[in-house]
C-alpha cells in the first residue's frame, strides 16, 4: 500500500525524539509503546509542535510553552516528523 504525496515532494519519514538534533521543531506523529497512555497524561498527543532543548541523560522539551525532562526510553516511544 502506498500514500499520496505532492509531486517532487520526498516522503517524510517518521524518527523518533531522540533522534531529533537540538532546538529543532518537530510536530508528534504517533506514539508507540507501553507508556502511551502515560505519555498523553504529560500532553505529548498527536500533532502537537514541539522543541528539543536538551539531549541529556534526560530529554528536555518545550511543549506549550511549558519545559517538560523525559527519559531516554519514553522518548523512543516518541515518532515525530519536521515541521514544515
């Protein structure tokens, strides 16, 4: 099966959180592992535009205006693409 895309238009590929390089902002695509529900409590929810400020031990995030630290593992359950 294949998408729709525009024409001369690469598709995107979906990466995870902590594969995202510092300050860049990306929208959340999906969340995928056992700590979903978690994740959505937090407010990492499908579509939302957020920014990558730390890659430390923990992943600091700015997220509506609020600056949220999630571990390593969470974030792998994080898929987000570029915002455009």
């Amino acid at each position: 099966m294949t998408t729709a895309q525009a024409p001369g238009r690469p598709a995107e590929r979906a990466i995870t959180l902590n594969e995202v390089g510092l300050n860049c902002d990306v929208r959340i695509s999906s969340l995928s592992g056992p700590a979903c529900d978690r994740l959505r409590d937090l407010g990492f929810c499908e579509q939302m535009q957020l920014r990558k400020l730390s890659n430390g031990r923990n992943l600091v995030c700015s997220l509506c205006g609020a600056r949220m630290a999630i571990s390593r593992d969470l974030a792998e359950q994080v898929l987000v693409s570029p915002v455009r």
